[in-house]
C-alpha cells in the first residue's frame, strides 16, 4: 500500500514541537537537578576539563601530562579533542560545567531528531511521523540508556543528519550537498567507535541501494559520482589524520587483539528483547541490587561482559505498537522505507553477536574486529527503530496504514507473559513485578489511543502520539541510577571543589625548577580517577581503556582504578617502596583504605601517613625522585624488564637505563633545572663537567622531539619507560617538543 504525502510540511512548527519535547525529557540535566553520570563525567568530562584548560592558558592540548605520567590526547578516541560539540564548548568556556556539558550532549541528541524531522520533510512524510521519530530517536533505547558513553551517542547523533545530506546529494546530484555530507560523515566518523563504524556501513548499503533501487541504474550510477567523490575527499581529509595517529597509538598501547570468542562476550542476550515491552523489566534504572538480567548473580553465568543498562531497548509503546503494525501489514516492506527495515535486522542479528551464526560473517568486514562488543549495535537499533517506527506513524495519520491492532496486541502481550514467566523463574526481585504492571498499564493506555486513531483528526493524532510518547518515555527512559545522579556526586571534578582531600594535596605538591610530584589516586570511587586532568595535577594511574602497552605492563596501570583491588602490582612495581616508583616521583599515594590493605608487601613505615580525611589517607614516599636529573653512567635496559622488573641496588640518581648504544660513563655528574613545563614543551638546562644523559621523567613517546643547544638530538627510552637525551659538558639547553604530525608522519614512512 503506497504512502498519499501530505500536501505541506511545517518545518518549523514540528521543530518547535519537538524542541517542547526534547526540553521536556531533557529538563532535569538541562536545569541541573541532576547530571549524565559515571563515563561522561568521570571520564570525559576530565578530558573536557583538561582541553578547556589548555586552551585558555595557550599550554597546549595535544599531550596530557596528568595521567599515567603522562598520554597522547590527539591520539586518543576516549579525548574530546575531535568531538565538536564538547570541543566547542571548551573553546568557548574555559572552566565548563557539569550542566554544561549535559547541554552540550542533549543539543546533539536534539540535531539528531531534527535530522529526523529533514528527512520525513525531504520524502513527503506526515510530519507527525516525523515528530515521533524524532523523539523515539533522541530518547528511546541506548540514546537514553546509555546516554553517558558520550563518543557512541554523538556519532548516532550525526547519521540522520548525514542520511538527510546525503540523499539530497544523490537526488540532486548535487556537489555542494555531496561536500556537506562528506563534512557530516566526517564528523561522525572522529568518534573512531564502533556505533561510527557501523553506520558506516549503512550509509554505504544506502548508496547502493540508491543505485539498485533506481529506474535507471546506470544514470543513477553516473549522476552520484560527483558529489559521492566529493563526499569522500572531505570526508577523507577530516578523517584520515586522526584515525592514523589513534591506530599508531593503538598498536603500542594495552589494547589486546579481540578475538571472535572474546567479542562474543559483548553480545545481546536474546532475553533483552523483552525490553522492548517493559523497558525496566530487569531492573537497569538501579540501584544494582534490583538487577537481574543477563548477566548477573540472579540470572545465572552467561560469560557475558555488559554492564546492566546496555541491553535496554525501550523506544516506547506506540513506537512498539506501530512497527509492529508496520511488519505485520507489509508497510515495512515499501519501497521507500524498505532499507531501514533491512537494515534494522542486520543491526539485531549484528548485536545479539554469538546467539547467531551470523557474527561469523560480520566479523570479515574491515574494522569490526577492532572492537569488543556486538552489544553496541543497540544504539544503531534504536536509530533504526524510531524511522520506522516514524515511518508507521505517518502511514496511521495518514489513514494508510491496514491494522485492526489484534495482531500486535497478541504478540505484545505475549512478550509480557514471558517476562512473567521468567521473573517466577529467576525468583526476580519484587522490583520486576512493579515493572511489570507500569509497562501493562503503558501498553494498555498507548493502544487505547491507537485503537481510536481513525477517529482522531490528523493534527490532534499527530499531537496525542507525540504527547503520549513523551509522558511513556519520561517515566521508563527519564532520569535514573543509571542515566542521572546529583551534582554533588561529581563536584569532586569541579575546578572550584572545596573537597577537603584535595585541599589537603594540593599545599603539599611541589612544582620548582627540579621536582613536579606525582600523586597516585585510587581506590576513592568512580568520580576521582581522572580528577587530575581538571586539578593540574600528575597522576600515575588514571581511567581510560587506552593506555601505553609499556606503561600499564611496567606500571601496572588498569582501566579503572576506583576500588582499591584495581591496583596491579607487576615485578616492574612491585610495590609503592620500589625504584619505578621513586623514578616516577610518585610523592602521594592517595587511597580510599589504608595503603596496607592495598599493597601486601609494602614493608612498614615505608610510606608515612601525612593525613587522613574522611574519604582518604593520604601517604608520602620521602624518596621520590626530581622530575629531572642527570645520571653520569649508562646500562643496557634489561630485555625482559616486565617481567623481571628493575635490579634491587639499581641507584637512578647515578645510573640510567637505556635501550640501544649506551654512552661512556662520566666521572662526575651535573645539575639540570626546569626553565618551563608546558604539555607539550619542556624547557631544561644542565649544567654538567663532563656531559651526561639528562633524564626527564616523563612518558616515553615516538611524537616527541628534543634539541640540545638547538641541535635536534635524539630522545632515548630510559628504564624502558621515560624520556632521556645526552647532554654535552658545561651548560646546555634542552628543549623537548611534542609533535604528533610529524611524528605520525614519520611512524608511517618508516623513518
């Protein structure tokens, strides 16, 4: 049954609708009653702190020296540097908020749904298609879900506005529309995640599909090449410098190669599909202990790694209802929508990964395997889901589309008798019951008004589908454990915090001329670990899943370290009493518990308790060394130093380690003294009898580039960790310049 347009589009008035909408949904981040919490703020949100500071103090963004001893920011995915609304936000704003940055999320998620909106505008679709579309897609499944893994929803974010330009470019043929899609795919693509990836692939099946489904191919064929090549310059120039230095610092960094078997671990259990019906049903809104999904203690072993709330489907009942109805009917299935119905299936049989033996084919096309979980393709469902289900709704206002709702209440309710089944089964929480009767009641109040929609004048339907859709959303997808949490839990991160721990810190750092004290912090909760980035100071741990190969192996550097078993101690640091340690210049280590309950072989007295406040104790190793210094003789780095870890008598002061040619040993040493610190430059200079190597202990990079004297001079990997150069006798100045475009210019050339 072929769609009757209606006879005019209001742009505006919908956008006006769906801004009362987003605002709505989106009010208590916007107002800050609460906030986006765990990766959004104790992740990027540091990283936004960091740029923002940066920026505004000329000291340069594209290396950090605040966590692990110091990272490539311009490298990594997990940075804000090429995400446009929170680098623009730190451009404009040099100590943004909390609520800030929920703004600037929630404005991309409203683009999103206004990308929607063009796209129902451009084929002639009901506008009030459009509106639900809009609204599924900006607040339904993981884009509500999962609205704090901010890298994945910005790049679900940018699709329908790239799907808009670029379907206008092929129609058109048009070179200017080709350019702003290229500009758009760009955009999208500098998330580097897999939501990017896979969407990708489906703006490429929708260019094929343009040609396939054209009634003269070949001219279709030769009228897209302009403004596709286009979009593929643009796109390429955008794209390709990132992506070069992200898959650099990615081969010498911690990340594994996953294995099929391994991203098998990241699927969508097949059971999650119930949350299409009752979006809570398995207590992901929290607290924790409501939980029972899969995976968890209630459910049984699974071998899955999700965290609880990435198997949320929820987009809404009427959504619901009208794909449903819409697949049922063979509306689905018209020419014109028929792709987002193909790929929809692909995006599901993608994301319940190793429940389908389809994950075997997904897993040869390039890029997939770079990254860990299928489970990630919920953000493309919910994408999918709301055009479709948008696509229903204007077929229902239009008076299209043939269902009589019997079907689909059968199937619906028959999902919720499962769900019943399965709660008596695991023996759920009481949590699950609630669910349950909150999603019936939902279910019976949105079908009560599609039932009557015949009825219902098109405008009026428009406005009740849009108005019920929200009240739904409001109340299963609105602010929860999972998706919001007060202020106060992250003021912590705050440039102004008055948290008495780092009021008790901050005095006791000293940054002179020799010395710039590390700190550790670990074990003091989920908000702390990159609080660093935003207090200027330098952490030896950190919170990223991308870090240095050596440094985490050396170091014993994880992921996370918000509890205080999230602390490895590997033979290179075997303990906070250790020489890497001291090299470092790790001054405090700052724990949520007594440092003896963290590290076993500490011996006693080593560490002495400087001070202790309600959430922390802080201790400080009287031996950490200078951030600078000169070592007068040289040795052979060990070639299994991870595993064997340094010599017990090895005295840093005196000898350095290096990897390659070592240079003679000198009778006397020297002094070296710190001119300038900046992120990516440091200005040394020594003063020695007879020359000697200057260490820096600093994180050893292929980027960075030293000059003694204002000759280019090699930098040597010292202890198989930081950064040293040799340095001539008498007085002498070092200049050390992080350059990360020659640098990867040159990984690439080989040079």
């Amino acid at each position: 049954m072929s769609a009757s347009p209606p006879r005019s589009f209001p742009l505006t008035v919908t956008l006006g609708l769906f801004a009362v909408a987003w605002f709505v949904l989106a009010g208590p981040w916007l107002i800050g009653s609460v906030t986006i919490p765990w990766d959004a703020k104790a992740h990027w949100y540091p990283h936004l702190g960091f740029a923002a500071r940066a920026i505004h103090s000329a000291a340069g963004f594209a290396w950090t020296p605040n966590i692990f001893a110091g990272s490539p920011e311009i490298a990594d995915p997990q940075s804000v540097l090429f995400s446009l609304p929170l680098l623009a936000l730190a451009l404009f704003n040099g100590q943004p908020s909390l609520t800030a940055m929920d703004w600037a999320t929630y404005l991309m998620l409203f683009a999103g749904g206004a990308g929607c909106i063009l796209i129902f505008r451009d084929r002639g679709w009901h506008w009030g298609g459009g509106l639900v579309a809009a609204i599924a897609f900006a607040f339904g499944a993981s884009a509500a879900w999962r609205v704090q893994h901010l890298s994945q929803v910005f790049s679900l974010c940018w699709f329908p506005i790239v799907w808009w330009l670029l379907t206008r470019a092929l129609d058109r043929s048009s070179l200017r529309y080709g350019l702003a899609a290229g500009l758009a795919a760009g955009l999208m693509m500098l998330g580097r995640d897999q939501v990017a990836l896979i969407l990708a692939y489906i703006l490429a099946g929708a260019v094929l599909n343009h040609w396939l489904t054209a009634e003269d191919r070949g001219l279709a064929f030769r009228r897209s090449l302009k403004p596709l090549i286009a979009a593929a310059l643009v796109g390429a120039v955008i794209v390709t410098l990132p992506v070069v230095m992200s898959a650099l610092w990615g081969a010498q960094s911690n990340r594994i190669v996953i294995d099929m078997e391994g991203a098998g671990r990241g699927s969508l259990h097949p059971a999650h599909l119930l949350t299409w019906v009752i979006g809570n049903i398995y207590g992901a809104a929290g607290p924790l202990a409501n939980h029972w999904g899969p995976p968890s203690p209630t459910w049984g072993d699974t071998g899955l790694f999700l965290a609880r709330n990435m198997g949320v489907l929820y987009s809404g009942a009427i959504p619901l209802f009208l794909v449903l109805a819409a697949l049922r009917s063979g509306a689905a299935f018209d020419r014109e929508i028929r792709f987002v119905t193909i790929a929809l299936a692909a995006a599901l049989v993608f994301t319940l990964g190793r429940y389908t033996p389809a994950l075997h084919l997904f897993w040869y096309l390039p890029g997939i395997d770079l990254f860990r979980r299928p489970a990630d393709g919920t953000f493309i469902i919910g994408g999918l889901f709301a055009l479709l289900a948008g696509y229903a709704a204007h077929r229902l206002i239009t008076r299209t589309l043939d269902t009589d709702w019997i079907v689909e209440t059968g199937l619906v309710f028959l999902m919720v008798i499962i769900a019943i089944m399965l709660i008596m089964i695991k023996e759920a929480p009481i949590s699950a019951w609630t669910a349950v009767i909150t999603g019936v009641v939902t279910l019976v109040l949105s079908l009560g008004l599609l039932s009557t929609a015949r009825h219902i004048k098109s405008v009026l339907l428009s406005l009740a589908l849009a108005a019920v859709l929200v009240q739904d959303l409001a109340f299963t997808n609105g602010p929860s454990e999972s998706t919001a949490l007060p202020l106060a839990s992250y003021e912590v991160l705050t440039p102004q915090s008055r948290n008495a721990t780092l009021a008790a810190i901050r005095p006791r750092i000293v940054q002179n001329e020799t010395r710039r004290d590390r700190v550790e912090l670990l074990g003091l909760g989920y908000q702390w670990q990159n609080a660093a980035m935003v207090h200027g100071l330098d952490d030896v741990l950190g919170f990223n899943p991308v870090r240095s190969g050596a440094y985490a192996n050396l170091v014993g550097a994880e992921d996370i370290a918000a509890l205080p078993g999230q602390r490895r101690f590997p033979p290179g640091f075997p303990s906070y009493r250790s020489v890497l340690a001291d090299i470092l210049g790790l001054r405090f280590v700052v724990t949520g518990v007594p440092v003896a309950e963290i590290d076993k072989a500490l011996p006693p007295g080593a560490l002495t308790l400087v001070q202790q406040t309600d959430e922390a104790f802080i201790y400080e190793n009287v031996r950490a060394m200078p951030r600078v210094w000169i070592a007068r003789v040289a040795e052979q780095t060990p070639p299994n130093l991870a595993t064997s870890g340094y010599r017990l008598d090895l005295d840093p002061a005196t000898v350095v380690q290096l990897e390659g040619a070592l240079p003679p040993p000198r009778e006397t040493g020297g002094t070296a003294r710190i001119v300038s610190y900046g992120n990516t430059a440091v200005e040394i200079e020594t003063e020695t009898v007879s020359g000697g190597v200057l260490v820096l202990a600093d994180a050893w990079h292929p980027w960075w580039r030293a000059s003694v004297n204002n000759a280019e001079t090699p930098i040597r990997r010292a202890y198989g960790l930081v950064r040293a150069v040799e340095v001539p006798a008498g007085k002498a100045s070092v200049r050390f310049t992080f350059e990360p475009v020659r640098g990867a210019l040159a990984q690439v050339l080989g040079r």
